[in-house]
C-alpha cells in the first residue's frame, strides 16, 4: 500500500496499489442477524444467484471513486450516485446473465489470457487505468508484474482487491468471447438480401379513395366501457407496463431572502472585509466564516474563475478587493503571493517514517533515529547518486520502493505543503531531506516545466441566503397549510385557493431519487412505495429541502402489467383512438355499403369519398402521399394486383380504398456482399443491448434495491 498515495493533497486517500476503493459503508452490521420472521430480504436474486449489498456497494464504490478522481476529489452528487447504483446494477446483471450463457457454450478464459491482459501484448483497460500514472497516463508493466510477484507481501485488504479485479476482467473477457460467438453466427442468405433490397426500392403509383374520421364530429360518438376494454384487449402490447411508476403531486414553498435579509447581508459581508483587512491569522478566519475552506496551493490564471482570472493578475501582491456579489454569493479577497512556478513536478522518494507519524505502521523508532537514518542515506546517495533507485527499495517505508521511489509527475500542489514546496525550490538533480507529518523524505528532483505565472489567493465566500427568521415564517406558513391537508383533494383545493402552483410528477419509479425540481427526493419516493401508502393521501411529514420545504400527495399507482379500465379511459389519446375505431366501424359499412354493388371508384365518389392519384408510394416508406403515416394503407397497395381495387381498409386518419396503377421495375441487387456487411455491422451494435434485454426478460430477477436504499 504505498503511503505516498496519501500524501497527494488533492487526491482524497487513494486505497490500494491497483486503485481500487472498497466502501467503508457496509450494511452488514445493520442487517446482522435479519430479524423476526426473516424481514431483511436478500438484495438480489438473478436467476438463483445472490448478488449481496457488500459485493454491490464494493463495485459502486469502485465506479464512484474513479469519477471522484477525474473530477479532482469533488463529491459526488446524490443524483451522481444514483446514476453510478444503475449503472453497476446494470452491469452485474448483465455480467451474470451473459456469463452464464457463454458458460453453456464451454467459453472459457485461460490463465494465458489472463496474463496476456494483466502485462502481455492485450493489456485490459482495468489494468491499465489502475497501474497507469496518474499524471503522464504511461502505463507501467514492470510495476503490475512486481506486484503478481511480490503478491502474498501485500496486504490481506489490498490482496482482495487485487481477486476483485481478476473477477470483474474475467467476467468482461468471458462476456466479449460470448458476443464475438453470437456476432460471428449471424449470417444472412442471398433470398433475405433479394427481399429486403426489393422491399426498400419497391415503388407504385395509385388512386385512393379516402373517408376521413375528421367528418365525423366527436360529439356523434358515444363511448362505454365495453369500447374501451375491446381497445385494451386489442391492443395489449402499447399498454403493458415493463416496472411500475407512481404519480404524486407536490406544493413547494421557497424561501427566499427579504429585502431585510439582503441589507442585513451586505452590512455583514462588509463588516467581515474590515476583519478581513485586519487578521493575522488568514487560515483560521477563512475557515470560520466562509463557506469554503482556505487553501494555501498557487493557481495558474486558467484555474480562476471570471472576473478573478484577470483582476488578480494585474493587481500588486498584498491587494485586498472588497466584497461583490458573483454566482450567488459574496465574494472577496487577498492576493497574498504572486510568484512564476512550474506547473508540473517530479521526483523520487525515500520515506523513513517514525513512532507518531501519520504513515507509521508499527515502527518504534524515534523521530531523532529516523532523521538521522534520512541523513545519512543522503550522504550515501550524493556518494553514487545511480543507487537511488536500489537505496529505495531496501529502505523505503512507502509503497513506491517497488518503483524505486519514483513518483512520476504531479501537479504542484498535489502533495503535501512541505514535500511540494522543496521540490518547487530546488533544482533538479538536489538530493534533500524534509519532514512532513508522513515522516522524513529524502527527495529526489528528477524535472519540472517551465514556471508558469501564478497566485496565492486568499478567498471569503458568504452565501445570500434566507435568515433564520425569514425561514421560520416560511416552515410557520406552510404547517398551517399542511395542517388543513386532510387528503389530495383537499391539499389541491386549498393550493387553489392560495395561488400556489401544485406541480405533477408523473412516472417515478421504484429506483428514483428526484422529481422535477427536487434533486434527493428519495424520501418521497420511497414513501410512495411504501404499502401503507393509499391513492388519495398526503404525507405526514413536511419535506425538506435546501431553502424550500414540500408537500406531497399521491394521486395514482400503477402497477406492471396491464392498466385498468379506470386507469385509461380519461387519457386523451387513448380516448381519441377509441374514438376513431367508433367512426372506422361506421366509415367501413358505408365504404362496403357502396361497393356491394358497384366496385369501382365512382361509386366511392358517389358517397363523398376524397379521390386522389398518388404517384409516388414507396414500400420502405412510411407517408402515403398527403395522408401522412398509414403503414395499412402501403401493405394494402402492394399486395394487390396492378389495377385491382382493394377491399376497405382502416388506417390511422380514416379509412380507405386503392387501386395500384402501375408497379415500377426493381433493379437487380449487384453488391449483395456489401449490403450484407451493412446487415451484419447494425447487427453487432445492436446485438448487445438485444441480447441483454431477451435474457432479462426471461430471466427470474428479484430486485430488493429499494429496500436499501
């Protein structure tokens, strides 16, 4: 486990050589035991195989953590989160379901692939991002075969780190052999080529008789419930339901600053510049009232924000700026130091550690012993300096002796203040020794960039936010809100009355964790999910927000599967399309009524149908001249015979007959070769996804996520 990892200011504490990071929030301990009756269910079940909330928590955590890093240390987002829990989820479904089909292929990974991937020719990605410098990206061999070597050295905690990314490579490399299988056997014969070529090229030309529904007013067309059940019958598949979705209701009341707020304040902002001015003691006044701590690192002018980006760089060291409002806030500052640094660092080192410092893991010497073995290596050192590298792995208390000691480049300001602040004054090539609260280094300069301008900044932020008394009248106006809300009705019904907006959220899911305008609304979620909660009611507690409190009510629950009756018939579309099967059943009898005797188009003319001569009607298509979207209409003109009229046929804005009067001629297919490597390539991008969505479906999943979280 190399210390050094821990010294990385703005890194966070880096767990493992391999980069992973395993989470320190188990449910374990909490659930030990389950309880009476065996209430705690079991996280996931797929397909007879558990998945448990350590193994779930330890990947999301894997995943959170690489996003920590790409964004610099910044926490995640609950919303943030949230997307990492799907997108694990996701994946170790996935991973279980394909894994167990290429398993009854007989696909396999050997342990030459398996090594080939850790340091051969085919290094995996896991591989490489773990083992890869964190600042030059060069992926280093050496160092992951040193660590297969020197395995049973590490750790108990790092060393089951290590099986977990074995696991997850294997599963990866067992699932993409799985897909390669499935993509090499789809193939497609000369005779499908010759249909699908003609299908996409088929064109006709052909009169058509048309009766609109809009002729028919909606007012004529009487609705019951047996029309409605005929509809849902018919059509099943638009309206089964994959997951069920909850619909809720919702009144926020904001709490904004006064007016009395904002001049309170702006008196405070100024009244903190004047102590601003003052203090000697910088670090300790930042961190006690503004809402970002102090940080003593040097930023380049791209690092700032506008208008600091260019105020700072024109002003002499030593400038105060007063207080403005910027980004919803107030902001001010002291340009403290102004001073050309290299952006980029590197170094090697030797880290001797002693009893109470912060890397010490046992070690009982005295912090005297432990400078003056840093001394004296030094000297061993400036006597032949090609030994650093072997120097370090014998005597090195960090991690980074497998590499010699080497760090690779860092950011100035990455490590911490002491270690960085030697490195940026020295030149490269000096041998020093300097203590940190890790223990004493011996350092090794081995380059810099070139310095770069920049800044020491030290910055107060002060929030515009509501006053405790502007937030208690707020909380005091909604509970008696609250207080009069007896159910949906009666919390609609007086928003009504108060002018307050009741805002809608439509289709949460069991898994969401927002509603609209709401970010970490998990708790009203779960409420809505919770089997006490009935249609109609509110919740018995007022949700609280930054600077805004909510109440909620549930207006509807669906359920998988098929909707009710009651649950479709006040949907405008469906009633529409109800509607319209009416009037195609009255529109069809009249059609046929005309055509008994006569089959021909002036008899349809004879009933006030609209006779149009379309010229261009593609089979691939999908709008029927100005009749827009009518697939029946295309799949009636080309399967009859050139002028032959066609029986009625319902489409989606009225009902209609056709004759084809002329089929134009299809050219031969002359690159079948190349039209099947098209088939072939949609197929690959699509196969994953199709193949994930079957297994699913076919699958017996049971998903207690919720319970969780």
């Amino acid at each position: 486990m190399a210390v050094i990892g821990r010294i990385r200011k703005h890194s966070g504490w880096l767990v493992g050589l391999i980069g992973l990071s395993i989470a320190g929030f188990i449910l374990q301990d909490a659930f030990s035991g389950g309880g009476p009756g065996g209430r705690i269910p079991k996280f996931a079940v797929i397909d007879g195989d558990e998945i448990k909330i350590q193994q779930f928590e330890e990947r999301v955590e894997q995943i959170a953590e690489q996003f920590r890093r790409q964004q610099d240390g910044i926490p995640l987002s609950a919303e943030d989160m949230h997307e990492v829990r799907e997108r694990v989820w996701m994946t170790m479904v996935g991973d279980i379901l394909m894994n167990r089909a290429g398993n009854k292929l007989g696909i396999t990974v050997t342990t030459k692939e398996m090594n080939d991937m850790f340091y051969g020719q085919f290094i995996h990605n896991h591989v490489y991002t773990s083992f890869a410098d964190p600042t030059t990206g060069a992926f280093n061999r050496q160092q992951v075969m040193m660590f297969i070597n020197n395995f049973s050295q590490y750790p108990i905690e790092t060393q089951q780190q290590f099986h977990d990314l074995e696991i997850v490579i294997k599963e990866d490399r067992l699932k993409n052999k799985y897909y390669t299988v499935i993509a090499n056997a789809h193939y497609v014969p000369e005779f499908y080529l010759n249909h699908l070529y003609e299908h996409a090229n088929a064109n006709a030309s052909a009169t058509v008789a048309t009766l609109s529904y809009a002729d028919i007013p909606d007012s004529d067309i009487t609705l019951t419930d047996a029309d409605f059940k005929t509809y849902l019958n018919n059509n099943k598949p638009l309206f089964v339901r994959t997951q069920a979705s909850r619909a809720v209701d919702f009144v926020v009341f904001d709490v904004f600053p006064t007016d009395e707020d904002l001049v309170d304040l702006n008196k405070h902002a100024h009244d903190l510049f004047e102590e601003f001015k003052v203090e000697t003691d910088l670090p300790n006044f930042i961190n006690s009232v503004s809402t970002e701590r102090f940080d003593s690192v040097f930023v380049k002018r791209s690092e700032l924000f506008y208008p600091w980006d260019s105020l700072l760089f024109r002003a002499p060291r030593g400038t105060f700026f007063a207080p403005e409002i910027r980004r919803g806030r107030y902001e001010m500052a002291k340009l403290i130091d102004i001073a050309a640094r290299p952006d980029s660092l590197r170094a090697s080192h030797i880290l001797i550690t002693f009893r109470g410092s912060a890397a010490n893991q046992g070690q009982n010497r005295t912090k005297e012993q432990a400078q003056d073995i840093a001394d004296s290596l030094r000297r061993e050192i400036l006597r032949d300096r090609s030994q650093f590298a072997a120097i370090a792995q014998a005597n090195s208390e960090d991690g980074s002796r497998d590499a010699g000691g080497d760090l690779g480049w860092f950011l100035d300001g990455q490590m911490v203040k002491p270690f960085n602040e030697s490195v940026v004054r020295g030149n490269v090539g000096d041998i020093v020794v300097v203590e940190t609260v890790f223990g004493f280094h011996v350092i090794q300069i081995t380059g810099k960039t070139a310095p770069v301008q920049k800044v020491m900044v030290a910055f107060v932020y002060v929030p515009i936010e509501p006053s405790a008394n502007t937030n208690k009248a707020v909380y005091t106006e909604v509970n008696q809100f609250f207080a009069k809300c007896t159910d949906l009705t009666s919390m609609q019904e007086i928003a009504r009355e108060q002018g307050l907006p009741v805002r809608q959220a439509e289709y949460l899911t069991e898994m969401d964790v927002m509603l609209p305008g709401l970010p970490n609304a998990r708790g009203i979620v779960r409420w809505a999910y919770d089997k006490k909660t009935k249609v109609g009611s509110v919740s018995p507690e007022i949700y609280e927000f930054e600077n805004r409190y909510v109440v909620v009510g549930l207006r509807q629950i669906r359920e998988k599967g098929l909707p009710t009756l009651a649950e479709i018939k006040d949907i405008a579309e469906v009633q529409h399309a109800v509607r319209n099967e009416k009037k195609a059943e009255i529109l069809l009898a009249k059609m046929n009524g005309a055509l008994q005797n006569n089959r021909s188009m002036s008899a349809l003319e004879s009933i006030d149908a609209e006779i149009e001569t379309i010229e261009m009607i593609s089979l691939g298509g999908f709008s029927v001249g100005t009749k827009g979207y009518e697939p029946e209409l295309i799949g009636t003109i080309f399967g009859m015979p050139q002028n032959r009229l066609s029986n009625p046929v319902k489409g989606r804005s009225g009902v209609f007959a056709a004759e084809p009067l002329l089929f134009a001629p299809i050219e031969p297919l002359e690159t079948p070769d190349f039209m099947r490597q098209q088939l072939h390539g949609m197929f690959q991008r699509n196969m994953v996804e199709s193949l994930r969505s079957a297994k699913e479906n076919n699958a017996k999943i049971v998903d207690n996520r919720a319970f969780f979280f």
